[in-house]
C-alpha cells in the first residue's frame, strides 16, 4: 500500500439539532475553517495513535477486509475539542479518508458517515448521531431530513454572515448529555417528545426562510432552536453567556452541537460589536465563509 492523506472539517449545526437522533431534521454546515488532517503509512505494526484512530482503522478493516496490513497513523486536528464543533468525527472521517486514499477504494458519503458513526458508536460505545458525520461527509450545507432519510444539499450562498464562537471552559464530552436524553425520549418524556417535533419544525423554518432569503425568520429558527434544546438539556453557563453577548449586538444564537460553542446570524454591520462582545467573554471566534 501506499502512504494516504484525508482531511474532514468542523460542523456547525444552525437550527432543528438536537433532533437528528429522534427522527428530526437539522440544518447544518461545514466550518471549513477548522480541520482535521491524517496520513497513514506502512508499518511493521499498527500505530493508531488514539481511540479514536483505532476505531476508524477497525471500521474501515471490517468494511475492506483484503486491507489488513499494518498502519502508522498520524493525525492533527485545529477543531476545538468538546465543544460541540464535531471534533472527535472530524478525527474519525479524516483517518478513513486516509485509508482509502492509502488503499485506492473509495467510499460514498452515506457510507463513510455510517462508518465513522460505528467506529464512535459499536467500537468506542459513544453516544453519537449521524447528522455531524453527514455533513463532514459532503463537506456542504445540508438539510437532513431524518424522519424520510432525506440528505439535501443546499447552495451555501444562501446563508446570511454567520459567526461561530467557542470557550475551552465549556467543554465537555457529548456522550453522557446525549446517553440522558435519549433515556428519556425513549421512556416517552412528552417535553422531550414535544421539544423534538419543535426542532424539526424549526430546521424546515430555517431551509423555508433561506430559499426566501429571509434573514430575519432565518435568524428566528436559529434561536428557537436554543430555547427549545434548553427545555429538555442542560445549557452550560458559558454558553448562555455567550448567547447574550451575541444577541445584545444584534446576532442569533444556538448551540453549535453538544458543547460551548454557539453560531448565528451577525446582521449587517454588528460584527465589530459582536466579536467584541464575545472576545471579551473569553471566546474564539471566526467568521465562516461559504
């Protein structure tokens, strides 16, 4: 075999999440601002370098079972960690598009984001959804219907000027908050059962309001999607913090996945105020681009 390279990109989920794992929809983007890089490499022994690592390589062997020969894996990521920006997926999609690239096969985005699911999932019992893997999979804005399967791929032009910002204090593992309220949506919690069919109704909203060009009903299904998620999960200090700086400079807000970090709308000429508002909180922050 020879040496391979991939790559995968953060996410950011803009309304609808987090329905994804109820039969909900999302509206999510790829930050292609923030990566994760792999290669691999012919070893005498395998080299995953991380659970993470090995996990993809134990997907992808499974899949391809004629490609068993040891590996060396490295990697390096600049999405921040549990911050709900999909770092740990961006890990995941990039070392298997590595293996692939190393093995000449290739993989169609459904298939590399079931796979990068189960390596989380079956391999390291993370609770986990398909809607990050899905978008790190296209590398698009997506509208992800998981009530039909249906995966539609939006023209990014569309969006409004978004920002997203992040805290490191705010960081925390996914997988127990997701763990939780999966318990209850399944011991049929009406709030939580309501609060899903409310996201969903926001993801639609918020795809309705693009085609429009709508920023405004945009911006609205952006911050119902935090009001709602805050009626069934737990909202970190920092998050709401910066949620409020946010929108005392004009801008939306919803938390970007399961962690501390936030994305909205910034409206015509409130991004000084609101990167400010957010740098003095602690905050990185970056503006997307389509």
């Amino acid at each position: 075999m020879r040496s391979g390279r991939g790559r995968a990109y953060g996410r950011a989920a803009l309304a609808g999440n987090p329905s994804d794992g109820y039969g909900g929809r999302v509206l999510a983007v790829a930050l292609r601002e923030l990566r994760a890089d792999a290669e691999v490499a012919a070893a005498e022994r395998d080299e995953a370098g991380g659970a993470l690592a090995a996990a993809a390589v134990t997907r992808f062997r499974a899949r391809f079972a004629e490609c068993d020969a040891p590996v060396a894996v490295r990697w390096a990521t600049t999405v921040p960690r549990e911050v709900g920006l999909a770092g740990s997926s961006a890990i995941v999609i990039a070392v298997l598009r590595a293996l692939c690239d190393a093995h000449g096969v290739a993989l169609e985005p459904r298939e590399l984001a079931e796979m990068a699911l189960a390596a989380e999932t079956e391999e390291l019992g993370i609770a986990a959804g398909l809607q990050d893997r899905l978008v790190q999979a296209h590398e698009a804005l997506l509208d992800m219907d998981f009530a039909t399967g249906a995966v539609d791929v939006l023209d990014p032009e569309l969006l409004p000027p978004l920002y997203v910002a992040w805290h490191p204090e705010a960081a925390s593992p996914s997988g127990a908050i997701h763990a939780e309220l999966r318990a209850r949506h399944a011991a049929g919690d009406a709030g939580v059962r309501a609060a899903m069919d409310e996201l969903a109704a926001l993801a639609a909203g918020a795809r309705e309001a693009l085609l429009a060009g709508d920023a405004g009903r945009f911006a609205a299904c952006v911050d119902g999607s935090l009001a709602a998620r805050a009626r069934v999960m737990p909202i970190h200090p920092r998050v709401e913090r910066m949620a409020r700086a946010a929108r005392a400079a004009g801008g939306s807000a919803n938390s970007a996945g399961s962690g501390g970090a936030v994305v909205g709308t910034v409206p015509d000429g409130a991004w000084p105020a609101l990167r400010r508002g957010l740098e003095k909180e602690g905050c990185g922050v970056l503006r997307p681009r389509a």
